[in-house]
C-alpha cells in the first residue's frame, strides 16, 4: 500500500492486491482455499488491487478504480484447475469466498479473489470465481468480472497484483502568474519548447539573486541582488520585487502593471509584466537598445548572458559582467549618477538630437526617441544630426570585453562613442 500526499488533506490511496498462497488467501480480500485432509493443498484467492480517494479514511467505499483478483485453482488428485471462474454469482462484499470444503469430496477447492464484488468460492475440486472490476465511483459502478490466473500444477496465483498509474506531464511552455505570488528561496521555474526539452529556468537562488537561465544552465538575465536568503515577489499592484529574509526591499521593476496585471516567463526568456494595455516591463535578453525604445528603472540589455546594461533604480546606468556559473556581476562602467531612487529616470536612444541620454521626462517619441523636458543626468554629448537607424549596443561578443558602443546605424554604423 501507498500513500501519496494531495491538496487540502485528501489522499491518493493505491493498494496492490497480494497473490494467494498455498491455501491462505492474497492481501486485500483473497479467500482461503478449503482442503479436506491434512496435508492437502488448494490455492487461496489473489487480493484486489485498487485505488482510494479518501479524507479521514481508507474503507472499500472510497475506491475508485478495483481491478478485481483471480480465483484460487482446485486441486482434484492433484490436478490443478484454473482459478478465476466467471460462471457463479459474486459475494456481496470485496472479500472472495472462500472454498468449499465438503469432506466426502477429494477435491481441494480455491478460494475466491477479492474485487469491488468478491468471487465465489470454488466447489470441492473446483478453483474459485475471480474478483469483480469495477471503474467509476462507488455509487456508479461498472463491474466487470475477471478470470483470474493459477498456475496448473499447484492450484496457486501466479504473482501480486500490479498497479501502474501513467500520465502525461504537459510541456510547459511559458509560465505565467498573477499578482501576489512568491518565488522563495532555492525555488526554480523551468519552461519547454514542444518537444519537451527545456528553454528557460528562473531561479531564486540561495545567494539572494534572482536569474533566468538558458537551456545550458548559462545566466542570460539576473537581478544582481546578492543578499543570502533573499526571495522574490510578484506584488498586488504588479511589480516584481526582491526582499531581504526581513522584508526590506532591495530591487524592484519599474511601471507596476496594476491589480489586474500579470508576469510572465516567455518562451524567449524574456520576464514580461503585461495588462489590459499591454506590456509595462519585460528583461530585454538579447536586444539593442534602439531609437524610441526606453531602458526604464532596474531593465536590463543583456548579450549573450556574459554583460548587463542595467539602468538601476537608483539612477545610475552600469555595465556588467555576469559571473556564467551563478549569474553574480563585476562593475565594468557606470554613468556615476546614482542617488535618485523613484526618481524614474531612464536612459533613451535620442535620434533627433544625436545621443543617448539618461533622463526622466515622461513626453518621449516613442518612434524617435525625441526627449522633451525632464532632468538630464548623463549624456553620451554626441550631435549627430544625420543617425537614421542609431544603435547602442555591445561589441561583438567574440570581443570579450563588454566595451558598450552607441552606432550611428544598426547596420555597418560607425562608432561615435564608447564607454572606454
């Protein structure tokens, strides 16, 4: 017998049927064969084999599946007979009956087998009936009565009752929460293609960082927030945050996404916070940094999972390398603007003025990146007025130094700046 924990105390209760003995019948509800003369050998009834659902006990009523046992084989002179006859009516209980021991009979009769209905017990020479099967509910059944299986030569069942529970685990192909969901420490999210294998992992890991994984196990995304025992929240108002084992708050994304919003682990890798209007934050893995398109507080450009372009909280914008065993960073650059927490302040792709900049105003052209008003923290003071399709990017990743280069063109630009 097995049992398996389920949700609000009920139990997946599976019990697997015992075969018969010589004479003595199997667990769960195999009768005893009957002999006449000491000595003589009948073959007991198998056991039933069954699954329960149950809350506070573990009766026959609660079964839900019975797959019923054989009937024990008779001996007459010796010469077993099959166990498991289907040709007599059942008991009215699970518990098979058992032989019949007439003593002006020779024959040794076998018991009957368990089931939803227990099977007769055999006559004098005779193997017993098998248990009845039976699926659906108890108060719905649909029995079936089963021969059972004795071997031919000392009128016992062959084995124990066997039980196989097979299911199909669905491929989880993106994962999505909504609001008020914890992600605790040392817990990991994994999400597959079609096939089955895995994409992504999001882990909470015990060093305090937050890190989505590729299939590779290589950090492609990280919060950078290494504070043992931290863990992570998707909040009421729809903001993805990290605390401390206390509860103080050490990193958290920028644009709440509302009561009603969502945050989702994409097949790209990508951590998006979406609502009714759409997407209000996403990790930007494997992107540029394009015209018109806004690195928002604590957002990141990751290349390749090795560096970070991470525009922090607290203002200031800095460039990372990414530790591939356990996601942590090294500073490379930083703008040096920090000190202005909640204060919003992004950096922007500036088309029509030739640079990027680290502002907070809230009236940028989504299409070219034009800033109007707000406070300019940083700037990488270039005037170009002739950028078509500017780019801020890092060098190839073949280069292995993280450099960060503002492009006047996605396509064979030219370098017009870079961080070192």
């Amino acid at each position: 017998m097995a049992s398996n924990g389920s949700d609000s105390g009920r139990y997946l209760q599976v019990n697997v049927g015992g075969k018969g003995g010589t004479n003595a019948g199997g667990w769960n509800g195999g009768a005893a064969g009957r002999y006449p003369n000491a000595g003589a050998t009948s073959g007991g009834g198998g056991g039933a084999s069954d699954v329960r659902v149950t809350e506070n006990g573990s009766a026959p009523q609660h079964r839900l599946i019975t797959a019923g046992g054989g009937g024990g084989g008779g001996n007459a002179w010796h010469n077993g007979l099959d166990g498991g006859r289907t040709d007599g009516a059942q008991t009215t209980t699970p518990d098979g009956g058992a032989g019949d021991n007439s003593p002006s009979e020779d024959g040794y009769a076998g018991g009957g087998g368990g089931g939803y209905l227990g099977g007769r017990g055999g006559l004098a020479g005779y193997g017993g009936d098998g248990g009845t099967s039976q699926a659906g509910t108890p108060e719905a059944p649909g029995g079936i009565a089963l021969s059972g299986s004795a071997t031919n030569t000392s009128g016992l069942n062959s084995g124990d009752g066997k039980v196989e529970i097979r299911y199909t685990i669905p491929h989880i192909t993106s994962f999505t929460w909504a609001n008020s969901k914890r992600l605790n420490n040392g817990d990991t999210y994994t999400i597959k293609d079609g096939g089955g294998n895995d994409t992504y992992h999001l882990a909470m890991q015990g060093d305090g960082n937050l890190v989505t994984y590729n299939s590779a196990w290589q950090p492609v995304w990280a919060s950078g927030t290494n504070t043992a025992r931290a863990y992570a929240e998707f909040t009421a108002d729809g903001v993805l945050e990290v605390h401390k084992p206390n509860g103080d708050l050490i990193w958290k994304s920028a644009n709440p996404g509302g009561t009603s919003s969502t945050l989702t682990l994409a097949t790209d890798g990508n951590l998006n916070i979406n609502n009714a209007s759409g997407n209000r934050w996403k990790t930007l893995i494997g992107e540029r940094l394009y015209k018109g398109i806004a690195l928002e507080p604590n957002q990141a450009v990751s290349i390749n999972g090795g560096y970070h372009l991470v525009m922090q909280y607290d203002g200031n914008l800095v460039d990372y390398q990414v530790n591939t065993t356990n996601g942590n960073f090294t500073a490379l650059w930083a703008s040096n603007t920090s000190g202005h927490d909640g204060q919003g302040y992004k950096l922007i792709i500036d088309q029509p003025n030739g640079r990027a900049v680290i502002n907070n105003s809230t009236n940028v052209n989504t299409t070219t990146g034009l800033v109007t008003g707000g406070t300019t923290l940083w700037s990488s003071n270039t005037t170009r007025t002739d950028l078509t399709n500017p780019v801020l990017n890092f060098q190839p990743a073949n280069n292995g130094n993280g450099r960060l280069v503002f492009y006047t063109n996605v396509t064979n630009g030219t370098d017009i700046w870079h961080n070192w």
